[in-house]
C-alpha cells in the first residue's frame, strides 16, 4: 500500500475535489481505492471482532430491536450472540493507532494537511444495520472496505432527535439523493449534511476517516497550558507592596492595585512566536495509554544499529509529528536538532520526513546513514517506543 493506491478518476483528479468538493458539498469517487482494498484490506472482518472485545480503544454496537440502542464496549461474545437477529453495527474509533496497516491507509488521506486528520473509526454491520440518520459537525471521508452499503443524505433537514440522549439519530430524515458505495468506492461529506447508511448485506465494513475540526477555544487552552508550563517562577512575578499605599476603605480594589497586577499578567502572556510555537505543539499531542501499546525491548545501541542494517522502521502509529520551522515536534515535544551540522540536518530532515509520510524509514534509506549522531536521535527514538521495528496487529 502507498499513495499509488489512490486512483483519482479523469474527470475528478485531487485537484478538481479541492476545488469543487473540498469543505463545500458531498461527492462520491468511485474505485479510488478498489485494486488495495480487495486484494489487501488494511482491516478485517476478525480484526474488528477481536478489537471490540478489548478495551484498547473505545468500542461500541449501536442495534436497532423497536428502538435504537447502544452498547458500549468491550463487547463479550454473549452480547454479540444475543443481538444476533437484530440489525447492529460495531464502531472502533482509533483504530489507526492499533494496527500498522490500518495507520498505513489512514495516511494516504494525507493530501489533507496532517493535522486535519483526526482518527480512522471502523464499521462492521450485519445486513440492515447502520448507526442511524444523523450529521457531524466534522468533515469526513467514507471509505467502503467489504461488501455494500446504502447512503443516504439530506442538506436540509429537521434537527429533532429521536429519545435517546445517548444517540443523536434524527427523527424526521428524509433522504434526498441515494448511492450504492462497493469496495474501494469513496464517499466524501462536508461538515453538517445528513446522512444514514445501511448495510445491504452482513459483513458490510466502513472506514470512516474523521477530520478534525479545530477549535479556537481549545486551541487557546492548550498554548496557554503550554505557556504556563514554561513560565519560570522569578521575583519580577512577585506583587511590589511597598509601591502600594494601604486603602483607607477595606471595600476598595485600588486602580494603583488593578493596574500593577493587570501589567505584570499582560507581561507573561505568549507572545507571538511562541503561540505559533505552541500551536504546533499542542496539534501533535497524542493520547498517551494508547501510545503505550508499542512496547519495544531495551537493546543496546549497537544492537539497535544492526537490527537498523535489515529491517525497516515503523512509527509507531500513535505518534504525531510535523517539521515546522527547521524543528522536529511529535507528541507535544520538540526535538532538538540545532546542534547538528547543515548536512547531519538535511540527513535527518528527509528520514523523518519519510518516517511521517511513508510511516516508516526503508532499510534502504537507512544505509546510506554514516553519522552516529544521526542513528542517535533515532535510538532515541525507539527508546521513546515512538518507531519499532514491529508490526502491529491483534
Ligand atoms: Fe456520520
């Protein structure tokens, strides 16, 4: 699988979907994905099955009996026998982080700006079974993987919601364009447009890949958390009482008072450069539990070394990382790289690019590297269980 896989039709290359399509309406783009997919799906049926039984990631079953319920999981055999005669649908959120492949596949939407991709949730549904008519307030791709499903969507729409708080299924949808999706086929939906699929036959499974849609607020939290965390402790912080007189009136917040302190806290807000800074670090955050599931062996250096001559190296799937200004930041961190030489720079530069986009560094690429300093930061690395030479899988 690489970014071959994808096969924009003729009349609807990448470039025309981010101009026409992209954040503006929904389109269906049959077979991108069809040769892959078939052959080689990134998940399977069993994948899903043994995946909902664990707490790994979070798992649930919406069915449908004379109302729509939810269960969430780990999900035991007994209740997947017991819904058996229902129409059900299993749902893994983050299954990208769980399985090499999955996270191979989930990064060929990287024609989308890194950052905007948020997890790749599974669905595997009995004939029938869907999660029921609703929107999101996120953009997402939905990818059909095995057998077919009907979609059907809705631009306007009633908002009521069925009853149960637990699911926001709509209550009056009425679909107003229809399509069949087969493997490979891909349909793409813009924030808030309506839609509900129904699996036409059993063992219909879905990758739903989810973009996120940062928020303002959020991200204002997150720079400030970061800023706070670097903010050192120093006598200029300190309240100068001797410049203020003591009020005559104990109900009085002197202006004296108000101004000196409302200066000294304009004084430690962020500037600039490190709320970019920031920014970026707090779009690489990652959720630490389920970073934890690479669990590599302590090795030496030399050992680590050897084991580099023949195998490639994954990421681990939980890793987020960009380049952003000559700097390398993953998982919330920085990396610093300003102590190496303009050409050690360069070296590293491309292999952690290629670690990012390809998700692994080749054998190949990793021959050529001669500098210890080089194949330290990449030690370092897998010390950090954030590349492996392992493939995940349950
Ligand atoms: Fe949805």
């Amino acid at each position: 699988m690489n970014h071959s896989s994808i096969n924009w039709p003729n009349d609807l290359s990448e470039k025309v979907f981010k101009q026409k399509y992209w954040q503006q309406k929904p389109v269906l783009v049959r077979n991108l994905f069809s040769k892959d997919i078939v052959k080689n799906p990134p998940i399977t049926q069993s994948e899903i099955i043994r995946i909902s039984q664990t707490d790994l990631v979070p798992t649930k079953c919406i069915y449908k009996g004379k109302a729509w319920h939810v269960k969430n999981g780990p999900l035991t055999p007994t209740f997947l026998k017991k819904i058996e005669s229902n129409c059900w649908t299993i749902l893994i959120d983050k299954i990208n982080t769980q399985l090499t492949y999955a996270d191979r596949f989930f990064h060929l939407f990287n024609f989308i700006d890194l950052f905007r991709l948020k997890d790749l949730m599974v669905s595997l549904s009995n004939k029938g079974g869907g999660v029921g008519p609703h929107f999101d307030s996120y953009d997402v791709f939905l990818v059909q993987a095995y057998g077919q499903k009907l979609w059907q969507l809705s631009h306007r729409f009633d908002r009521t919601f069925t009853n149960n708080p637990d699911l926001k299924i709509l209550k009056y949808f009425k679909s107003e364009e229809e399509f069949v999706l087969n493997p490979g086929d891909v349909l793409y939906l813009p924030p808030n447009v309506a839609h509900n699929g129904i699996a036409i036959q059993d063992t219909s499974i879905t990758y739903s890949i989810g973009l996120r849609t940062p928020n303002i607020l959020d991200l204002t939290d997150k720079v400030f958390f970061y800023h706070m965390e670097n903010i050192s402790f120093d006598s200029d912080s300190l309240l100068d009482y001797k410049k203020i007189k003591p009020s005559t009136n104990p109900m009085a917040f002197s202006d004296q008072l108000a101004n000196q302190i409302s200066g000294k806290i304009s004084n430690l807000f962020p500037k600039p450069a490190e709320i970019k800074k920031n920014l970026v670090k707090s779009i690489t955050e990652s959720d630490d539990e389920i970073l934890d599931r690479v669990g590599n062996n302590e090795i030496s250096f030399s050992d680590f070394h050897f084991l580099l001559g023949k195998n490639n190296l994954n990421i681990n799937p939980s890793m987020k990382a960009i380049f952003w200004k000559d700097n390398f930041f993953y998982n919330g961190e920085e990396l610093d790289l300003s102590t190496l030489s303009e050409k050690q720079y360069r070296i590293i530069k491309s292999l952690l690019e290629e670690l990012i986009i390809k998700r692994m560094i080749s054998v190949k690429s990793v021959s050529r590297i001669k500098s210890s300093c080089i194949l330290e930061i990449l030690f370092f690395l897998y010390q950090q269980n954030l590349v492996t030479f392992k493939h995940l899988s349950i």
